[in-house]
C-alpha cells in the first residue's frame, strides 16, 4: 500500500483517491493548502493513519488475538475466527484425530 523513501517521504502505490481524501480534510479542517500541492507532513499523517485504522480492523483470532492474514478458520456454530493453532483446540479438544478426514 505504501512505501517511505530516502527522504522520509510516504510514497502510496494508487494514490489519486487517496489525495482527494487528504484535500477534503484538510478543506473541512481549514488547513491551507501549499504552492505545491498537499503539505508533506500532512500527507504522512494521512497515510499513517489510514494504515492504522485498516490495522484494527484486521481480524484477530478471538483466543489468542493474533492478527490474520488470510488463514482463519470460521466455526459455523458459534460464527468466532480462529487462527489454525486455536481452531484445532476449538473443534478437537485433544486435537484432531487422525483417522478423521
């Protein structure tokens, strides 16, 4: 999603929504815009906090609340997300057996 460069700048990889964004809030929050466009400071505080909201809104494992990344397990009858080391625990008290498929 983003990448800072060697001058500390905060390079987003599609950004023209995102600076329409950055230029509405700062239309709402009165901050002047500069000569050359959105001032950079700005700029970095948007995307940090962008990255930080979608951070907590990454699902967590409800046991352990380690962060997901794709390899949750849903239980269908109470609906909870589990990572894979919770999951076995969950379904399979003593772990899953072996003769089952």
């Amino acid at each position: 999603m983003y990448r800072i460069d060697a001058q500390g700048r905060v390079i987003v990889d599609y950004w023209p929504p995102f600076r329409r964004a950055v230029e509405a809030a700062m239309k709402d929050l009165k901050i002047e815009m500069e000569p050359g466009g959105v001032p950079q400071n700005v700029w970095n505080i948007g995307v940090a906090t962008a990255v930080q909201y979608l951070e907590q809104q990454r699902p967590k494992c409800v046991e352990c609340e380690v962060p997901l990344h794709g390899n949750d397990i849903r239980c269908l009858d109470c609906r909870m997300v589990f990572c894979p080391g919770c999951a076995a625990r969950h379904f399979w008290p003593n772990g899953r057996p072996e003769n089952v498929r």
